[in-house]
C-alpha cells in the first residue's frame, strides 16, 4: 500500500469535487466534466491500491 498515492487520489477526488462544484454555480460544462474525470480517476487510484493491498495479503 502507497499512503502517498492514497493521499494524492484523495487530494485529486476533493480538488475534483471542487472544480465540479465551481462548474455547477458557473454553469461551465468543461469545468463539470473535468472535475468528474478527477474524481474517476482518484477512484481507479484507490481501487488499484485496494487490489495490491488484497495482493500482498495473499502473498503475506
């Protein structure tokens, strides 16, 4: 487990909601996609992390 990409995702899934939140009040769909697309990537991010947690405990 990487606490340092965990936190990035995480870092990555609030800026995402933000940028998300900024597209809803300024009616700006580039915005509200791109905070989309942040937050669907810190949700691969932990899922991957979550399958190499699973992983090690197999191996461990």
């Amino acid at each position: 487990m990487s606490i340092e990409d965990r936190a990035e995702a995480t870092a990555k899934n609030v800026e995402g909601k933000a940028q998300e939140a900024l597209g809803n009040v300024t009616g700006d769909p580039g915005d509200q996609a791109e905070g989309k697309a942040k937050q669907v990537e810190a949700e691969a991010t932990h899922a991957k992390e979550d399958v190499k947690d699973e992983v090690k405990k197999v191996i461990d």
